[in-house]
C-alpha cells in the first residue's frame, strides 16, 4: 500500500485530475485490517450514521477542496467517519480531520443534514467486499442507507498532513470546479457546503484560515471571488472592504517588478468580531 501527499508550493498554480481506475484486489495484510475494522465497526459505531468533511483550501486564485480515496476501492469521496457510541457527532467530525488529515485547532461548521430515503451506495461497496471475499454478514451494515451529517472547514493547504490509516491510501486537492469526478453523492455535498460557505463569507474564522497572516487587498478580493464563483469591481470592492475597518495596515509588499508597491493588511480581529456581532453584511 502507498501512501503519498501532493505538496503544492505557495502560489504554485496546480490543477489536479482523480484517476478512475478499477479497484485493485485486497492484499492479505489489507483484509486482515478490513475485517478486523468491519467486526469492530458493526458493534462500535451509531447504525447508518456517518459524517462527511468538505474541507476547502484556497491557491491565492482556485479554491480546491480535498479527497481521500479508501484503501483499494478506487473511489474519491469527501474525508469522513462513522459516529462512535460514546462519542458526540462534533467530536466524529474533529477526529475526521485530526486522525486523517492531520488537522488540528480547525474551525468545523455543520452545514446539512443528507438522509434521502434511497441514499445508499450498497452496489459500490458491496462489489468490492464481494470481489475480496468477505463475508456478507460483516460488512452488511455498511451498505444499508446511511444519513450523513456534513461539516465544512477551511484549511491552509501547506498545514495539510495525511496520516496513512486503513481509511484512505491517497489524498487529493482537486480543483472546486472538477468535484463532478467524485464518487457516491460527495460533488453535491460539496456543492451544499460551497454554498453555504458564500453566505458565511464574514465569517472571521472560515477567512483567516484561508489566507496568510498577511496579504494584498487584491489576494482578499480574489479569495472572495474564487468562494462567489464570479468577479466583483475592484474599485467598489476596495472602497467597500476598507469602510469596514477590518483591516489595518502593516507595510508594503516590496517586489523588484513593481513601481508602486502594494500594501499589506491583516486582519483587525476586534473590529472584525464587532461587526459580526452587529450582524453586518457587505455586498459586493
């Protein structure tokens, strides 16, 4: 089994495909950990609940989200778990991130709750668990209809640490625009969380974990655009952003290719927790 992370530098531009290739066939260390999982599972974890993490990350132009693929299957799907018994759902949703990705001190929101009546995947998985030879009865309570709880989260993609487990043997920022390729209903999990994200947009956790300590009023208003999905002014975005008083100056951004150097601004946390406080919004 290989595990590996694509490390994308700063600024790199990156446009990343999901390979669709056939489900290779268990190796015999792979099955030992895959029953023991599966028997574990069927007593451990609440029956037909899972949750499922989008978790998005931003170039400084394309905002990316992540997929891990299972151990063998072939699939990309959004990072998930199953709820333990003795674990709230919050807590399924951090051990999501922390156990696989390597996250931790990440800011989760619930966003949507997916428990369609025909939401089952029992063709996919039980194809696979067939195909290796596992019984039936073992894995029969993974493929009954499952009510998943979506969480979203944004993330500095150079933070991100894959931790190889037996729930995921690649791992993948793909580009928000090319979630059509992943499996089961995860691209329109994505979509609803994307969504939800737009109307979040003040929100000074989701921001601040999406940008450097520092950056450009250009670099925010791209970071606004790639979350909207389409341009704004620049003008009124600049006159807009600044009114709010966010944003305080820190310096210039000296480069040997620019005459006018642009300026540097962080975040003014204070004014930006009153403003959410004030329920503020501003339109762009």
């Amino acid at each position: 089994m290989i595990y590996c992370f694509l490390e994308i530098k700063p600024g790199e531009e990156f446009f990343l495909k999901l390979s669709k290739v056939k489900p290779s066939t268990m190796n015999p260390e792979e099955k030992k950990d895959i029953l023991t999982y599966l028997r574990e599972g069927r007593a451990d974890f609440i029956p037909q609940l899972s949750i499922n993490c989008v978790i998005f990350g931003f170039t400084g132009t394309r905002l990316m989200v992540l997929a891990t693929q299972p151990a063998g299957t072939g699939l990309w799907l959004v990072p998930g778990n199953f709820v333990d018994q003795q674990e709230s759902i919050n807590q399924s949703a951090y051990r999501a991130v922390s156990s696989q990705l390597g996250l931790d001190q990440i800011f989760l929101r619930q966003f949507k709750t997916f428990g369609e009546a025909n939401r089952s995947f029992a063709g996919e998985m039980a194809d696979y668990f067939a195909e290796s030879g596992i019984d039936g009865s073992l894995y029969e309570w993974m493929v009954k209809r499952f009510v998943t709880i979506g969480y979203y989260a944004c993330a500095d993609f150079r933070q991100v640490q894959p931790i190889p487990s037996l729930l995921f043997q690649d791992i993948r920022w793909v580009d928000i625009y090319d979630v059509d390729l992943l499996d089961f209903d995860h691209a329109k999990i994505v979509r609803e969380a994307r969504k939800t994200l737009a109307k979040d947009l003040l929100d000074l956790p989701v921001i601040a974990k999406l940008l450097p300590e520092t950056f450009t009023i250009p670099e925010l208003q791209k970071l606004h655009e790639a979350i909207l999905g389409r341009e704004i002014d620049r003008g009124n975005f600049r006159q807009k952003i600044l009114k709010t008083g966010i944003l305080e100056k820190v310096g210039e951004r000296h480069t040997p290719s620019t005459r006018r150097p642009p300026g540097l601004y962080r975040f003014n946390r204070n004014r930006y927790e009153a403003l959410l406080e004030e329920e503020v919004k501003i339109g762009f």
